[in-house]
C-alpha cells in the first residue's frame, strides 16, 4: 500500500490537530509533508518536530523568519516560506498528493483554488473555497481533475450518504432533499432580551463542539450553518429550496439525505471531527480515528426542532445571500467576519453582528465574479461597509487573509 503524502493547510487549528492525530495513529498510510499556517510560530514549530515536513509556509513573513530560526536550532531540515505566494506553493509541493485545507478565512481560497487546478485530492474545511470562490473554485476543480471530499461534520455526513460517484446531479441520484443539522449553540433556549447582553465566552461555550472563537460565534449566531447552505448548494448541486436545515441539540446526527422514493439516510456519531477527517483520508476505505464509539442507548434520544429565523437572523441572511447569487455571499462573508471580530474584541455587543451583515447585503455593489481578484475585491468593499454601519476605524475590517 503506498503512503499518501499530504499538505496541510491550517496546520495549528483545531483541524489541523485532529489531522495530525489521525495520521500518527496511521504512520504506514499516510504522511504529512508540507505544512502552511498564519502567525502561530510556537505552535507551527511543534508541528514541524513532530511531523517532519519537507517545507513550512507562513502567512507572515516575520513569523516564518521566526519559525526558521527555531527549527535551526533543533537541527529540524524542514524548509521554511513566508508570504501568501508561499501557501499555494505548499498547496501545490510536488511531493504531495493531497490537499486538506483548513486556513480560516479569505487567506485559504488562492491555495485551495491553486489545488484544484493542480488536480490534488483535496479535502475541503475552508468554508472560504466555496462560500467566496463558488463556481469559481468547482470549475477549477472539474478542469484540474481534482478529487473533492468535505470535511466538514455535515458536509462529509452528506458525501456518507449520497451513492457512491455522485456527480452533482440530484434528479439523477433521486436526491429529494438535503438536511443539515445544527446544535442551535449556546443560546439555543435563552431568552431573547438576554442576547443584548452575552459575552464573548459565553458565545464561545458551544455545548457539544470544541472549536476556534470565531467559529464558535459563528454557531451560535448559526452563521456558520447559514454558510454550510451555502457551501452544500455548491457541493452537492442541490438547488436552496431542497436544502433544509434542522436544530439538533445532541449532535448525533450530522446531516442527512432524503431520496424520492421517501428514504432517508442519516450519518451519525459522537461529535468528533476525527471521525470525518479520517473517512476523508481513507475514503473509500475506512480506518481508525480515535473517536469514542457512540452508544445509542446512553444518548437516550435524538431531538429534533425547526430552526427560529428570529432568533437566528443570520441563517435568514444566507438564504438570502443564496438567493441573490453574483457576489452576495462573498460580502456576507466578509461582513460577517468584521462583525465577529469586533465582537470578541468587545467593540460591539452580539446582535450586531446580524446588524452589520443585513447592512453590508443592502449596500454592496451588486456584480458578478469571474476571478480571485474580483471576490477580493467584493470582501475589500464589504468590510468597509461593514466598519462603517459598526463605526469602526477601517483597520477593524482588515481580513483573515491580511
């Protein structure tokens, strides 16, 4: 069996963390060759002694001259990048065969997209890649060649339970619907005049989930759901009306599938995001991941409930971003960011955050996107607008990607 080399984009998040332990749990499968993070040079550095890559990219220049001196000084051969050219150079190492991208934000979609026509297997958890480059980014995946697998827990759970060779074309598979579960986050059950006044801890206490603060956000505003409709429409090539999305507070249920014959096929387990990186890895066999096993009988029972789009306005705003089409979602995105941020730098209170994305939907310019430049363009005047409807200087509205 030969190993597969991998490049690992995102190495010091959390999926990065769960990655490298699936890995070393598969040393006569698998390998982690190439390594690309942000600014996080203590983290990276420990990466680097414990994988051994050929070559480390970081996104700032300083840390990588940081990162380099350490892996010197530990006699670590691994070769060190700095600048975003340098992530879609690890992107494309010619001594890897896949791809799992998991940079957070803007910064992930040149790489990712740099992947694709690169024809690597990719195995996707930038949100990014699809949510901002759309039909950009699966065009280049069919003219690359490239293979993709979600690794997201409800996209990869969606992927488990379509036919095996589903090629984005649900009347032929007989997909009548998509269902995406959500845990409905922290606030789930909190009285709505409280909201004004959550705090950024308490918005990052996801009860199910372990997870980076903006993602944890994310969840409870359910942005981060609105964003996976999004990214499920581009997928799967399921049109939004047949995309719905189910609370779900035990987490048991990633996402199911509903066919035309009245089947509806689920993919379950403990929350654990080394359960669909390793299905990812191995896809289509399967291995070990390090997840405990999940016992139906002490869960008891699985609950399920519509999703309140007053409660949770940014799911209403997804669906409208989808509906818009051109670059709405992009300036969601964008908008979303700069609200997040500003959020957990205890700038704004937490029902701003929907605030500043309806804004930024209703004042971006509407265009199409035909290249990167163009989506980067469309988050350049969203975080502005977005600064502006907050009051907040135009540093505040700097992108992930920066």
């Amino acid at each position: 069996m030969s190993v597969r080399n991998i490049a690992l984009l995102g190495a010091t998040g959390s999926i990065g963390a769960s990655t490298i332990d699936v890995v070393a749990r598969h040393p006569d499968r698998f390998r982690i060759s190439a390594v690309a993070a942000h600014r996080n040079v203590e983290r990276l550095a420990e990466v680097c002694r414990r994988c051994r890559p050929e070559v480390a990219a970081m996104l700032d220049p300083a840390s990588a001259r940081e990162l380099e001196k350490l892996l010197a000084a530990d006699r670590i051969p691994t070769r060190v990048l700095a600048g975003a050219d340098a992530l879609i150079d690890v992107a494309t190492w010619n001594g890897t065969d896949t791809v799992l991208a998991a940079i957070v934000g803007a910064a992930g979609l040149a790489p990712t997209l740099a992947a694709a026509r690169a024809g690597k297997r990719i195995l996707l958890a930038n949100k990014e890649a699809l949510v901002i480059g759309g039909e950009l980014f699966m065009r280049a995946v069919r003219d690359g060649g490239a293979m993709l697998v979600p690794i997201d827990s409800e996209h990869n759970a969606v992927f488990q339970c379509l036919p095996h060779g589903y090629a984005r074309d649900p009347e032929a598979a007989g997909v009548e619907r998509i269902l995406l579960t959500a845990s409905g986050g922290p606030f789930r059950t909190r009285d709505l005049s409280d909201l004004e006044h959550v705090t950024p801890d308490q918005a990052c206490a996801h009860p199910r989930w372990s997870m980076g603060r903006k993602i944890s956000v994310d969840s409870a505003t359910m942005m981060n759901k609105g964003l996976e409709v999004i990214e499920a429409h581009w997928l799967f090539g399921v049109a939004r009306e047949r995309i719905e999305v189910v609370v779900h507070p035990e987490s048991v249920v990633h996402s199911l599938v509903e066919y035309r014959d009245g089947s509806v096929l689920a993919q379950l387990g403990n929350p654990d995001m080394r359960t669909p990186i390793a299905q990812a890895l191995a896809s289509p066999q399967r291995i070990e991941s390090g997840a405990r096993r999940l016992d139906l009988a002490q869960v008891g029972s699985l609950n399920f409930e519509r999703p309140d789009f007053v409660r949770f306005p940014c799911l209403q705003l997804a669906y409208d971003a989808l509906d818009a089409g051109g670059c709405a979602s992009i300036a969601l995105n964008a908008a979303n960011e700069v609200a997040v941020a500003a959020f957990l730098s205890g700038r704004i209170r937490y029902p701003r955050i929907p605030a500043a994305c309806a804004t930024t939907l209703e004042r971006v310019s509407s265009r199409m996107v035909a290249s990167v430049e163009d989506c980067l363009a469309v988050d350049a005047e969203a975080r502005r607008i977005a600064c502006e409807a907050l009051r907040l200087p135009p540093s505040a509205g700097a992108s992930l990607a920066a």
